[in-house]
C-alpha cells in the first residue's frame, strides 16, 4: 500500500484492502483494466491531506464497504464524509490539477455507489456524472498528456454516454444532461482505436436520439446522416466479443429507433441471432447496455433464458453491480411484446423503450 498521510484504522486498512482485491472490478469502465484504474484511485487517495484527497479517500471507502456489506449505516457515513470532503474543497477557490483529478475522481466512487445498488438516493448518479464533467472542463482535465488521468477521463466519458442513453427515454426532463457536452475525452487515452471508435459512434448515436423522433425522421437530411452513421458503425474493426456485442447493439438500437428508414430487416435479423450466440457463448457480461438491448430482441422462451442466464451468471461476480432494473424492464418488454403479438399489433420501439423506462421513479443507468 503506497505511504499516506492520513490515519488509518484496521477497519479502513481492511476496506483498502478488500477495494484493491474484490471491489475494483466493479468499476465501470470500457476499454480500461479496472484494476489499473482503482490502482490509481487508490494511490491518489492517500497521496496528500487535502480536503480533496480526503473526499476520494471517504469515497472509495465508501464504495468498498457498499460493495462487501451492501447498503448500510457504515457505507451511509462514508459517503455523506466523502460529500462534506468535497464541499470543504470546493470552498477553497479554483483547484489545482491534482486536486480537480481528486474532485473528479471522489465523484466517480460517488457515482458508482449510487448505481452499485438501486437505493432511493440512486437518482443522484446523474449529477456527479455533471460535475464531475464541469471539473473537468473547468480544470483543463482534457488538455493533461498522462494516462492514468485519461483513464479517469475515459471513465467518465463512457458512463456519461450511457446516461444520455437512459435520459433519452426516462421522461424526467429535469434531470437531463446536454445532449451535446464539452468532451471529456484526452489526448493521452491508450484505448485501442476500435474502442475509441465504437465510443464516438455511441456518442454520436446518443446524440442523434431526439425525444420524439417523428417529426425528425422526416428530414432528407436526418436520413442520409443515419444511413452515414449505420455504416460507420458496422465498419468499426472489432477485437473482442464484448466489442462485437457492442457493435451489434447499436446497429440493432440504430435501426430500430430509425423506424424503415434503413429498409433492412434481413441484416438487422443476422445482427441479432450473432448476438444471442455471443451471449450463448459469454461466461459473463458485466455491461448492462448490450445485454438490454439485445435482450429487447427476444422472442422466443429460448432468448429469454439466454439472456437471464448470462445475467445470472455475471451477478454472482465481483464486477457485477445491481442488475434490478434491468431486469424488471426486460421482463416489461417482454410481456408487452407477448401481448401486442397475441393482438396482431406493436409498440413503436420508441414508445415502448421511452414508456417503460419513464415508470422507474430513479432513471436507470445501463453501464
């Protein structure tokens, strides 16, 4: 364990350890080790003891003992110390580099907790996602040439397209993100050029996504950018099954929220059953995204269990966090399908993704 300036308890030690050992793969990250991430987070915790550097410490301690105990009165007092940490910090002025890579990073544990477990405060996952990005523009974060801090800053780059994902369906407008943020993205990022691809074009689809596509769909303009944005995507070099699963999913979530307006129902059906035999063939899935919109495809009682197999499977892991409301709208999906098939008639995929997201009192997240 890297020296600290801090005082320790066993209990804390003990917490360091387990995060370093079990809780680190919970991370949710893309195309990063979540390992070497924690790794990171840890070293910069006990580096200083500023109120910044104490807040990331509260924070990752907090998110360890969530993470062994589940919620409870110990993980509760972390995290509000956490938040008081970065309340003392913000009153300093403008932070320095480091101290707004320990702003940012706190916010992240404090994010993670949050979608860990769906508990009634998870809606506030939301807004660390927005100010974790507001430190990071304000700080210059973008500009650092050092990867470990491009980690961080892909870390957050890939959470907060997932939650533009789920904002544009949960019907809470008061709780949106910009559909066209500054980037959070560096320099210094060692992603593979096929993870930063499939990234941007996650973004990109994100932000093609209107709330009510109708009037949108009819634009030439709007068409052709599809059609542009659809191959793209399917031109993205793949090196692992997770990425192909990501590949096919957003080409199946393209087409379906384009309506006919890519006029191939042949392909997107190909798409789909590579998908079921990847998720066949997965010991694991840690990723909600795919998994969900995958599983919005299936049919057949055979799907079906596919799909909660690997969730079942990937529940039982360090990796995995909550799987509930996933689950619970699959399983909407999937009786509303049932019944609209029984009556010869269907949802529009967008009404029915939007609808049954917007029942959740907290908005989904699907990292």
């Amino acid at each position: 364990m890297p020296w600290n300036p801090h005082k320790i308890n066993d209990a804390d030690k003990d917490l360091l350890q387990y995060f370093q050992l079990a809780a680190c793969p919970a991370l949710t990250t893309f195309g990063h080790d979540p390992t070497d991430l924690g790794k990171f987070l840890l070293r910069m915790s006990l580096s200083d003891d500023s109120c910044s550097s104490t807040a990331l410490l509260r924070a990752l301690l907090g998110f360890s003992s969530l993470h062994r105990h589940g919620l409870q009165s110990q993980a509760g007092e972390l995290k509000v110390s956490a938040l008081r940490a970065l309340a003392a910090a913000s009153k300093g002025g403008e932070l320095g580099t480091k101290e707004a890579v320990q702003h940012v990073a706190a916010g992240m544990l404090l994010y993670s907790f949050e979608i860990q477990q769906s508990c009634c405060t998870a809606s506030h996952w939301v807004w660390y996602i927005c100010g974790a990005k507001e430190v990071i523009n304000q700080a210059g974060l973008n500009l650092i040439q050092h990867r470990d801090v491009a980690a961080l800053l892909d870390w957050v780059y890939y959470n907060d397209i997932m939650a533009r994902f789920s904002l544009r369906h949960w019907d809470k407008t008061s709780n949106n993100i910009s559909s066209t943020p500054p980037s959070t993205r560096s320099g210094a990022s060692n992603v593979t050029p096929s993870t930063v691809a499939m990234l941007q074009l996650l973004s990109d689809l994100c932000d093609a996504v209107s709330v009510d596509m109708r009037p949108i769909q009819e634009s030439e303009d709007h068409k052709s950018f599809l059609k542009v944005l659809d191959w793209r995507i399917r031109n993205v070099p793949v090196a692992t099954a997770i990425d192909r699963l990501y590949q096919l999913a957003t080409l199946i979530y393209l087409d379906r929220i384009s309506g006919a307006l890519l006029n191939q129902t042949e392909r997107v059906q190909q798409y789909i059953e590579t998908a079921f035999g990847i998720l066949l063939q997965l010991d694991t899935c840690e990723r909600q995204f795919p998994v969900f919109i995958i599983g919005c495809e299936a049919r057949t009682d055979g799907q079906r269990t596919i799909v909660l197999d690997i969730i079942a499977k990937t529940e039982k892991t360090n990796a995995s966090r909550s799987w509930l409301h996933a689950k619970l709208l699959l399983q909407s999906i999937w009786a509303q399908d049932d019944l609209f098939e029984w009556r010869n008639g269907g949802l529009e995929y967008w009404d029915k993704l939007s609808s049954t997201m917007s029942r959740c009192i907290i908005p989904p997240s699907f990292v």
